[in-house]
C-alpha cells in the first residue's frame, strides 16, 4: 500500500514551528514542523539543518513560507532522493530587501538590540509584512500581531543571522535544477516582496503552477489557514495522486 508523503513545513522568517492544527484540509496527511535555528547565518547550512531533519523520511513535500520558502529552495536544488514535491508561499529566489529603509534598518539591526530591535526594527518589519486585507481572514490579522509574535518567537541573535544569510542570496540560475512537482502560493498583495518574485519561480522551476490566493497577504498562512490548506491539499491531489 502506498503511503502519502509527509508533509514538512518549514517556518517563515520568524523561526517558530507552524501550527499545524490550523491546516484544516491537510489533516489527513502527515506532517511534522520544526523550529529554526538561532545560530545559521548560511542559508546553505541551514539546507544541511533540514535535510538532517528530514532523512528518516522515504518521501517527503516540503511546504515552505516565505523565508521557509528560499529555505525550501536550497534543499530541492540538491535534488534529494525522498523529495517528492514543493510549496511555496510568499517565497523568493534571491533577496526581497529593496526598501532603501529596510536595508538600512537591516545593516544597522546588528549593533542595535533590546529596545531599537523590538521597538524599531521588528515595528517595521511588521509594516512591511501588513496588508489590506489581513483583517478579513478567517484569523483577523494585523501588524501588531506580526509584531508581538516576533517578539515572542524570534531573539535578536536570530533575525540577524537570518537577514544576513538572505543578504546575498540568489537561486535564480539553481532552479532549473528543481524537478518535483512545485506550487507556488502567492498573496494578492505583497508590499515586503513583490509581484516579481512569484514570476522568477514559475520560470525558473520547470512546471510549477501558481495560485494567486485573492484577498490575502504575506501573512496569508496566519490569516487565512484554511483557504491556505485547501490549495495546498488539492495540489497534491492533483500532482502526487
């Protein structure tokens, strides 16, 4: 008898597990979740962190979300033997910094913890994350939600490494070399990274489909779980079954 293949959801830049009871129409999958490390300024090394969390699985499908989904990336160029699909939500292929801002802001985070870092930094990162139509989910969401759970799920140390390890990051000539089954999950709006992202993902990776999932933003899979599950479930319907 063949069995489904687990689904691994890999977090958001955040670093915190998701929380899989929300993901209404996957429950009869498997699925496991893990925690970032604090410590990973590569995103290589942190392909070499997944792949180890991944390698009792005989077959897996990595969902990843926004930062979860350039992690994701890394481990499917490698072509790894149990993949047999790719979720990407709100993801990218090389950096989405291009605020002027942000960039600074990001240069500066390193020398600037405790007060500057929670009242300033993550302030505005959580901006960059809100959209129009977050308050409609089905979670009404906000950028103070955004916020507090940074606070609470990320240390300083943590979103350093993070930013540092994105800072020069490009896949965009890697993927062609991803050869599962891949979705891409994109919000219909998206101040933090852009409608270009989503495009250099479909032509890059041989295949891909996308959703543009309407009326949701970059913080879709908090404030919209079960229409974020439901396209997820029927894509494997369609690409594994």
């Amino acid at each position: 008898m063949k069995t489904d293949p687990t689904l691994v959801m890999i977090p958001c830049f955040a670093g915190a597990p998701w929380q899989l009871d929300q993901l209404t129409h996957l429950q009869r999958h498997p699925m496991r979740t893990l925690r970032l490390p604090d410590d990973v300024r590569e995103l290589e090394t942190l392909a070499d962190f997944i792949a180890e969390q991944v390698k009792d699985l005989e077959s897996y499908v990595l969902v990843g979300d926004s930062y979860g989904a350039v992690s994701s990336i890394a481990v499917a160029t490698r072509q790894p033997k149990g993949l047999k699909g790719l979720v990407l939500s709100g993801g990218f292929a090389r950096s989405p910094i291009t605020s002027p801002l942000l960039k600074t802001l990001a240069a500066l985070a390193p020398f600037f913890p405790g007060p500057f870092y929670r009242q300033l930094t993550l302030r505005f990162h959580a901006a960059q994350l809100a959209s129009s139509f977050d308050e409609e989910g089905e979670i009404p969401w906000s950028a103070g939600k955004s916020r507090a759970f940074f606070v609470r799920e990320t240390s300083h140390q943590a979103y350093v490494n993070r930013i540092r390890s994105i800072a020069k990051t490009d896949y965009t000539a890697l993927l062609k070399k991803i050869a599962v089954p891949t979705l891409i999950l994109t919000p219909e709006e998206d101040k933090l990274i852009g409608k270009e992202a989503a495009g250099i993902l479909l032509n890059g990776i041989k295949g891909s489909q996308e959703v543009i999932m309407p009326r949701t933003g970059h913080m879709f899979r908090f404030s919209h779980p079960g229409a974020y599950s439901l396209e997820i479930g029927k894509f494997l319907e369609r690409a594994l079954h």
